[in-house]
C-alpha cells in the first residue's frame, strides 16, 4: 500500500494493492491494522455508506457539527472529483482545500479526518462511490457549504454542476461562521485536537 500525505493535516490518500489474474481483480478496501499506523488518532469506522451519481452530479460540501465524521472515500466505478476543505477557523491552513481525483482505474482512497467538509462531482457518465464514517449520520447536525463559495475557490472540474434542492442553498463559509454558535465555552466544534 502507498501513502501519501496532502498540505491539510491528517488528509491522506491510500493507494492499495491490488491483486490481479485471469480472473479479475482483487483488492482490499480497509484493514484496520494497516490504515490506523497512519493515521493521527485512532478511528473508529462505524458506518458504511454507497452512493451512485451520474456526470455533472456534485455532493457536497457536506459535514457534521457536533458529530463530526472521519471518512475513507473509494470509488468502485466510474471517477469522482473529490474534495476536502478545513473549515476549521482556529487551524493554521483554515480555509485550504485538497482536491484529488478517485477512480476504479487509480484504486486511490481519500481518508478525511473528523472536522472537515467534504464534497465530490461525478467525471464519468456513472460512479459508484463508498465510503466508511466514523459516527453515525445525523440529519438534524448535518451542514453544508456552497460549493462555489469564492473564499474557497475550489477549482471544481465542472461549470454547471447537478446540485440536490438542499445543496443550491448552502450558505459560504463565511455565512455559516457568523451564525456559529460554539457548542460550549471549553471546546470549538471544529477542533480536531
């Protein structure tokens, strides 16, 4: 397995091995033993979800509050363009994306720690995406931010992207901070420390 760090704390991106004969393919999408030695804190994976999505489709940016969400992102069909951005004000690369393109050809996986939003667009007519969560979705703590926010300037590889009702009206990052209440005075809910 190859690893490779990215400019955002704790971001990573897994390159597994893959076993190939006559038959087909085989490959590994997590071993806890192995992923956890490069990670910063253990994670605990607690629930796994799949999404398909045609071209242009975008999801995202998505995260959770008070129940953040580690996540390991693969795709088993087509290629996404996937993305991660620190949302969190008190962090020295605040505001920073890492964008990487995952593939069922590239076999690369995007590990995301807790604390930071995450969104993908679809580049092949149809991708199957799954990813592993570190807690439980939750409807009522889930947020989002507009993908196009200009403070952000994510250089997304789509111009009019498919957008669900609920994503066309994500505020910017900035709308959303000045409505932020901290949770409580000793912790930032976005604190990955």
């Amino acid at each position: 397995m190859n690893v490779c760090s990215t400019s955002l704390p704790g971001v990573l991106i897994f390159t597994p091995q893959v076993f190939k004969d006559k038959r087909g393919v085989f490959q590994e999408l997590y071993h806890q033993v192995r992923y956890q030695r490069f990670m910063d804190e253990p994670v605990t994976f607690v629930q796994d979800n799949a999404s398909r999505s045609t071209k242009n489709v975008l999801r995202g940016l998505h995260f959770q509050r008070l129940h953040p969400q580690a996540k390991l992102i693969s795709v088993v069909a087509g290629s996404i363009w996937d993305v991660a951005v620190d949302i969190d004000p008190a962090s020295s690369t605040f505001r920073q994306y890492v964008a990487v393109e995952l593939s069922a050809q590239n076999r690369r996986q995007l590990f995301i720690p807790a604390g930071y939003a995450h969104g993908f667009c679809v580049l092949s007519d149809r991708a199957d995406v799954v990813y592993k969560c570190s807690d439980f979705y939750r409807a009522e703590d889930e947020f989002g931010l507009s993908w196009n926010d200009p403070d952000l300037a994510i250089e997304w590889p789509v111009v009019e992207p498919i957008l669900s009702s609920k994503d066309v009206q994500n505020p910017t990052l900035s709308e959303f901070l000045s409505n932020f209440r901290p949770v409580n005075d000793n912790k930032d809910s976005f604190n990955r420390g």
